[in-house]
C-alpha cells in the first residue's frame, strides 16, 4: 500500500471514460462507521486547518466563488487500511474493476457556515500526473474517489452528482457514510446553511485508462 500527497495535476486530454455498461454510478455504505470513530477522525485534525485551494495549470489558487472549505491533511496507516478495504469491495462490486496501485493522502474537510464545493471532478482516468519529483504519483491518474461524512447537526451540504448521470442525484450526508466513484464523475457540494459539515476524502490512483 502506498500514498502520499496530492500537489499539482495535470490531465492532458481531458476524454473522460465512460462508466461500463451494467455497473454502478457509486457505491456506498450508510452509517458504516461507528460515530466515535468518526469524532476521532475530526479531533485528528487538532483544529489544525488550511483553506482549501483550487489547482490552476499555472499553479493553486483561492476562488471562494468555486470552493470555500478548509482543509487537513492526513497519512494515518490505519485509516488507509480502512480505506482500502472498502475500496476493494467497491472496484469489485461496482463493476469498475479499475487497476488501483496507490491512495493520496486523506484530506479532513471542514465546511463552515457559506462553506461549498462547486461543480467540478477530481481526476479525469485519462491524463497521466505530471510529477517527476513523485515517484508514486507521477504518470498515474485518479480513478476512485472516496468520500465519508464524519458529523450531522449541519443544515445544506447535500452530495450531489450531476443531473446528467441520473434523476435522483442529492445524497443527504448521516454520520459513517462512505460513498466510493470514479474519480470523471461531475459532483459539487452545496452551501452549508447552518453549522459545520466535516469529510474525510481521498482518491486512489492508477495508471491512465486507455
């Protein structure tokens, strides 16, 4: 098992793959894990957050109007064997069946009041990673992203995939949740209305699909 950070991501063409006939949008797990667990994962991040950048080809930049979040980065072992554990079952399950050689390293997401995510994906199957210096990431793509929702009490921060893959695409986030895509699928989080919604992500990487 392998992970490491993300930095800059360049996917040249973007053609995104398409999702094989007869497997599934996503695949998830409500309530999967265990609410303390789910603390524990928060108070990892010691209050320690970042605000949340986008990457530009010319480099990263703040773009409220797009994403508003912060962020804390993540490399426990245990919870990269948590992660692949069901991401295997998903890969499978889902019909995907995506070679997967490598994880980036978990990003604990806090999303406060006004906090969103706008439409976006988080890897295009296709382009290969350009990062000499990264011997883990360079020439691989993202192809699974996972996401799990660590609290409730929040109001707004809907999950939603894009009308354009199917007509029911709100998913209410519950505390444990673990849902698992591919990483071309179009996704946003909507604006937190009231309190502070937290996240724990990552994407697992392969070589470019061909």
């Amino acid at each position: 098992m392998t992970m490491t950070n993300p930095q800059k991501i360049c996917e040249e063409p973007i053609i995104y793959p398409l999702i094989p006939t007869g497997s599934s949008l996503y695949w998830m797990w409500e309530k999967e894990l265990l609410p303390e667990l789910c603390q524990d994962i928060i108070d990892r991040a010691g209050g320690d957050f970042e605000e949340g950048r986008l990457i530009r080809d010319e480099g990263s930049e703040l773009d409220d109007n797009v994403r508003k979040t912060n962020l804390h980065w993540n490399s426990d072992e245990d919870l990269f064997d948590i992660a692949f554990k069901y991401m295997e079952i998903a890969n499978k399950k889902a019909g995907w069946n995506l070679e997967i050689d490598a994880a980036e390293n978990f990003q604990i997401g806090q999303f406060p009041e006004g906090g969103h995510y706008d439409w976006h994906i988080d890897g295009g199957g296709t382009g290969s990673i350009q990062e000499p210096q990264n011997k883990i990431r360079h020439g691989k793509t993202r192809k699974i992203s996972m996401v799990v929702w660590l609290n409730e009490g929040f109001e707004g921060g809907d999950f939603e995939f894009h009308q354009s893959y199917l007509k029911d695409n709100v998913l209410k986030p519950t505390q444990g949740t673990i849902i698992m895509f591919p990483s071309w699928i179009m996704h946003r989080v909507t604006p937190i209305t009231k309190g502070t919604r937290y996240s724990l992500v990552s994407w697992f990487l392969g070589k470019p699909i061909r």
